[in-house]
C-alpha cells in the first residue's frame, strides 16, 4: 500500500464520512502487476484502500460491485457509513460525483 494513494480530504456529514484520495501513476508496482499496459486498481485494493485509511480488520465482505475501471492518477472519494461500528457500506464515486464502485464488509 506504500505509496499506492494520498489523502485529499476528509470531509464528514450527519452519518457518513467522505475521504477523498488521489491514486499514484502507473508506475506503482500495483499497477504494474494488475493488466501491464492497461493499468487499472483491482477490486480487492479498492477494499484494501479504505480499510487501511480507517484502520479495519476486514472479517467479512458481505457484497462487492465495481462498475468502473479506475485508473492511475484517478481522484476518488470513499462515502462511508456504518449503523453499529461493525457493517459498513463504502460507496466509490469519481470526480463528477457518479457511482463507480459499491461494497459492505464486517470488521
């Protein structure tokens, strides 16, 4: 994950958190690994990513849908919510606000 994504912002609401991150460029060995020559973020790292970022032990992925391809140098935000403190329900969406990717886990 080193040096896979920076921070933008964080942004939080009534019960959702915004994080909002900028991807590194296709040199990053993740990259490299995933589709040489046509560089896009795996699935697992998009989960991967934000569990890092809020420090979560994931148990359980309840349900994944990647809708988009993100690419290198991609801005991102993650919509977070939670009910209990232990399902989430993280929501990608790209720069012009659209739905990109979807997935809930259990910590």
């Amino acid at each position: 994950m080193k040096n896979l994504f920076k921070i933008l912002e964080i942004t939080k609401k009534e019960s959702e958190k915004e994080i909002t991150i900028l991807l590194t460029n296709k040199s990053h060995p993740f990259f490299k690994a995933h589709f040489p020559k046509n560089e896009i973020l795996a699935g697992f790292l998009q989960i991967d990513i934000i569990a890092d970022v809020l420090k979560h032990s994931v148990k359980k992925i309840n349900k994944a849908k990647f809708l988009s391809i993100i690419k290198p140098d991609d801005i991102i935000k993650y919509c977070i919510s939670s009910k209990d403190n232990i399902s989430y329900k993280i929501i990608i969406k790209n720069k012009e606000n659209k739905k990109i990717s979807e997935f809930s886990y259990e910590i």
